[in-house]
C-alpha cells in the first residue's frame, strides 16, 4: 500500500483587539476572514473550504 500525502490548506488564526482574523492559502489562493465572534468567523472558513474540497 502506498500513501501520498499532500496539503490542501494553510490555515493561521489570530486575534487583533477584538478581532478573530483568519488566513487560508489553498491552491486556489488565500483568503481572509475577519469577525468579532470567533465561531462565525470558523463558521465562514469551514463553509468555504468545504466548498472548495467537496467534490473530493
């Protein structure tokens, strides 16, 4: 059995004052996604990274 691995995503989370800021750098580029609530700005990333790797 042979298994490759390969990154799909680079993702960095940080928090600015009271900013939750993230960064995602797929193939496909990188993004930002910035929010006061953290779980609405995971919610926004998942929804788009889930978009882009569904058809997998």
């Amino acid at each position: 059995m042979v298994t490759v691995e390969e990154s799909l995503c680079r993702i960095e989370i940080m928090k600015q004052g009271q900013e939750f800021i993230a960064r995602a750098e797929t193939q496909g580029g990188v993004k930002e996604y910035r929010n006061t609530v953290f779980e609405d700005m995971l919610r926004e990333l998942f929804i788009d990274l889930q978009e882009e790797f569904g058809e997998f």
